[in-house]
C-alpha cells in the first residue's frame, strides 16, 4: 500500500513542505507540495505543522486534504495502467493547487528561441521578410540578459509571458539601471519585452491585461558627451605611422567613415562595386541595412585619396572596433573624456572618465561626419545621408541645440547669393532624371 509523509530539506524560516510518496520499494517520489513553513513549527516526530495556532491547522488541514487527492489518484491511475512518475505526483499537486499547466512557450526565454527561430518570415521595420542579422544579434543578448536577471533576481526561476505586467517591467528596468545601462538600452529592452508578449498574443499565449499600458522611456535631452574626432584628430591620426597591417587598414575605414557618414554595418560593407561615376563625379551608392533606404555620397578628395590608394580589405565590426582602438592608442588620442565602456566582455557600460581612445567605437564615423559638416552642408542634406529622421533627432545626436541651428541657417543665408548651381550638385541632380 502506498504511503505518504511529508517532510523539510532545510531550517529555515520559509522551509518547503516536500511529500515523499511510497508507492512500493522501488517507486518512491518526492516533490514540493506548494506549501511553506517555518522549521521551528514542524513537527520531526510526527511529520505535520505543531499545533496550536490557526494558521499551522490550516495548513496541515491542507496537507491532510493532499494526502487524499493523490491517494485517490493513485487508485485512479492503478486502474488506467498509469505510469507513476516525478511528473505525475507533480501534476497531482498542481491540480490540487488549482494551478494551470504550464506549456513550453508560456516561459519568456522559449518564446524569444521561438521568436528567434521564425525570425526569416517575420515582418522588419521596412516591411518586408525577415529581420536582420543585427536584430535577430539583439534579441540573443537581450534573452540572456533576461536570463542573468532571472538568476540574481529570481534564483533561477522561470518568467512566465502571463506575469509580466507593470509591476514585473517596474523592477526589472530598477535592475537594468542597477547593472549600470543606459536609458536607451533600458528603453531596447522594454521594447523587446513588449514585441515578444505581443507577438504571444497573437499565438493564444495568456498574457497580462496590463501589456498595452507598459511604456518605453528613452533619452530625450542632448548627450552628455559627443565623442566625435575633430578633422585635427583625423590629420592626427592619417600621420601616424602603423606597422601592424590589419591597424593601417582599419584606420583606411576608419578616416573613410569620417567621411561617408555611414554606421559600421554599412560603411565595412562598401565595395568597388559601391563606387559610381555620375558625369564626372564620383559617388558612394548604398541600400543603408537599418532604413533600408538607397543613398549617394558624393566622395570628397580626401575619400578618393583614400579609395584610390586601395580600398581597404573587409573585416568584421566587433574586429573593426577593436583595432580603431589600437589606432587611436597610437595616435595618443589619450584626452580624459566622459564616455561609456564594458568592463569586460557580456557586462553593461559603465559610464566614467577614460582616455579618448579607449571609448572609440564604430559609431564615431557617423557622429564624426554629422558634427564636422554641420554649419557647412545644409542639415536637411546632412540628415539624408546620416539617416535621421527628424531635425530634433540630428540636432541631439551630434549635441547641438535648436538654437545653433538658427545661428547656422542665418550664416548660411548670409553668404547665399545667386549664382549658377555647383557641378557636383548638378550632376547627381541631372542623374535621377
């Protein structure tokens, strides 16, 4: 005959209630019954809560009420040839606790693989199939930073889609801004959460009530610290002398994106093939991997200088930003700047006062460009290269106000005068005709 006793595996004052349940010699199971004491008020000798204050007969009524369910699921099960197992004594208590089963993609982090997996025939934000290689990159990071807060927060347990709501974005983004990351990548990763709870919705997962009503946050004020290199700075760094090749080809597209304006991804994916020649005027022309939307950037003489002496070789980005490091190292670019940098590897940045060179990334061509060229290329044809969309956007990203902008337009004005249309202009002008 089958036989059930009750037990604790520590003394603390939150112990586990177990159930050991004997079915005969050699099926004995054990599982968690849902049900927490503290050690002082169990009883060894006796298996069950001490008595004498309500709460405790409450719950060995509860445990005494269990013993019966899964008795009587075991006479059941006897009679259906059922195979008593670890997982049957614990669907026992689940039902016993009214508790829902829980199916695979009910869990967070099987529903980001799940995500991950379709990510070829999901819809990106141009429109079309398939989301990109940086993206589906994003969402790999941003399941195993849900994975570290589900160890340091939660001991290991699992987030359930169903149970996140306010209360559940509240502390983790409290925890985000604890590790040390930033408002946008706090922001990117409510973005994430929103985008996968959506999405298992739409696949009858139960999600909470609370969903639309959880909001992003993002950084609204200008910058703090614009790194960006001075065009002293690039001179700076072209008269470097450099032995290692792989340092002397990344400085190639290093000076290069200083001049194209692009983001890493699309400035080290530019080729011969990228190079055009409009009646006379040489041109970049590229489909941007991000906006999806086709630019032509005119190369200045100190960008065909640098194509003519022998585009420089393909590598990859985390490659390209190791070594602009090491070039900016030696070009002893060691001002003491306010920036953000990780630590090590998988951690968060941390934002302090480091050597200008240890904080350079790819992102410095773009912001470079921008910031340079402001007050010298009206906005409105910056913007189209560099991709933002709004003049607010631009204006924040390379630390100007709206007021500078009103100051650049009135020099601009001031030495505008009629005069027949610039070569260049006219020639990638005529081109779309």
């Amino acid at each position: 005959m089958a036989k059930i006793k009750y037990l604790l595996q520590s003394k603390s004052e939150t112990s586990n209630i177990y159930v050991r349940y004997s079915i005969n010699r050699t099926t004995v199971l054990k599982r968690k019954t849902g049900f927490i004491i503290s050690a002082k008020d169990w009883s060894i000798d006796k298996s069950q809560p001490k008595m004498g204050r309500e709460d405790l007969k409450i719950i060995k009524s509860k445990l005494d009420k269990l013993a019966i369910f899964i008795n009587d699921a075991h006479n059941e099960g006897i009679s259906k040839g059922i195979e008593f197992t670890g997982d049957w004594l614990q669907l026992q208590i689940d039902l016993f606790n009214n508790k829902i089963a829980i199916v695979e993609l009910d869990v967070l982090t099987n529903y980001i693989d799940k995500y991950i997996a379709e990510a070829p025939y999901k819809t990106n934000q141009k429109k079309e199939i398939g989301l990109s290689t940086g993206r589906i990159g994003n969402l790999k990071l941003f399941k195993n930073v849900i994975k570290r807060y589900e160890e340091q927060m939660l001991g290991g347990k699992s987030i359930l889609i169903k149970n996140i709501n306010l209360q559940f974005v509240e502390k983790y983004k409290t925890w985000l801004f604890d590790q040390g990351y930033a408002v946008n990548y706090v922001g990117k990763n409510i973005d994430n959460i929103k985008t996968i709870c959506n999405d298992a919705f739409k696949n009858d997962i139960e999600t909470s009530i609370q969903l639309k009503n959880i909001k992003s946050i993002s950084e609204n004020n200008t910058p703090e610290n614009v790194i960006y290199l001075s065009e002293e700075e690039q001179e700076q760094i072209k008269d470097t002398t450099l032995i290692r090749e792989a340092l002397i080809n990344a400085r190639k597209w290093l000076l290069l994106g200083c001049l194209v304006g692009q983001r890493g991804g699309d400035l080290l994916d530019i080729s011969e093939k990228n190079i055009k020649d409009i009646n006379g005027i040489k041109i970049i022309e590229l489909k941007q991997q991000k906006t999806g939307k086709l630019v032509a950037i005119p190369l200045l003489p100190e960008a065909l200088e640098i194509i003519e002496s022998g585009m420089p070789y393909k590598i990859s980005l985390p490659r390209f930003n190791e070594y602009i490091k090491d070039v900016c190292k030696e070009a002893k670019l060691n001002e003491r700047i306010l920036g953000r940098k990780k630590p090590k590897a998988n951690s968060p940045t941390v934002k302090d006062i480091y050597p200008k060179y240890e904080v350079v990334t790819s992102h410095i061509c773009r912001r470079s460009f921008a910031t340079n060229f402001y007050g010298r290329i009206p906005t409105p044809i910056l913007m189209n290269i560099t991709a933002h969309g709004t003049e607010r956007m631009f204006l924040n990203y390379i630390g100007k106000t709206t007021y500078d902008n009103a100051y650049q337009m009135l020099e601009y004005f001031s030495k505008l005068a009629p005069r027949d249309k610039a070569p260049a202009a006219e020639a990638i002008e005529n081109s779309g005709n």
